[in-house]
C-alpha cells in the first residue's frame, strides 16, 4: 500500500507536525516501506507458533529486589509549590 502526499498530509496533522514540501516526498516513500513491511510480516504463517516471553529457552528476566530506596519528600516539595489543598497541586483551571 502506497501512501499519497494527502495521507501523510493527514498522519501529519494528527500528529502536529509541519513537514515542508521538500521533506514530503521523503516522508511519503520511507513511510511508504514501513507500511509495505508491516503488510509483509501480517502474511507470515504464525499457526503454531507458541507465544514466548524470551526468543532464549532457559533465560528470564532478572528482576531487582522490590525494596524501598527512597524517602517520602512529599511535604518538602508542596512547601515550594504555590498553592496546596488537602495535600494536592492547586493549579489554575484551563478548561471550562
């Protein structure tokens, strides 16, 4: 699938990114391939195929110990803020 300069104009602006007319072209045919390879790897015969957590038989992950290494600082860092109610951040509303 082959994308036109009208859906990247539109991924685009979803995205909130300007992209000159230069750069267009580039865009279209490197997010062209992506694409392309994506549809590639969704016809891959996957029947069978168990799930893994590891592509090495025998290995997990090593986890560190669930151990608390910090203070509570909470109360220092409200001291610094402009204003606080019932241990929270008052901050100026932005939606009405």
């Amino acid at each position: 699938m082959s994308l036109t300069r009208q859906d990247l104009d539109k991924i685009a602006h979803l995205a909130r990114l300007q992209i000159t007319a230069a750069e267009s072209e580039r865009y279209v045919s490197s997010l062209s391939s992506i694409v392309d390879f994506v549809a590639e790897l969704g016809k891959v015969d996957t029947q069978g195929v168990a799930p893994m957590a590891h592509p090495l038989v025998g290995q997990v992950q090593r986890l560190r110990e669930d151990a608390i290494t910090e203070t509570d600082q909470h109360e220092r860092y409200q001291r610094n803020a402009p204003q606080v109610q019932a241990a929270l951040y008052v901050v100026p509303r932005v939606i009405e």
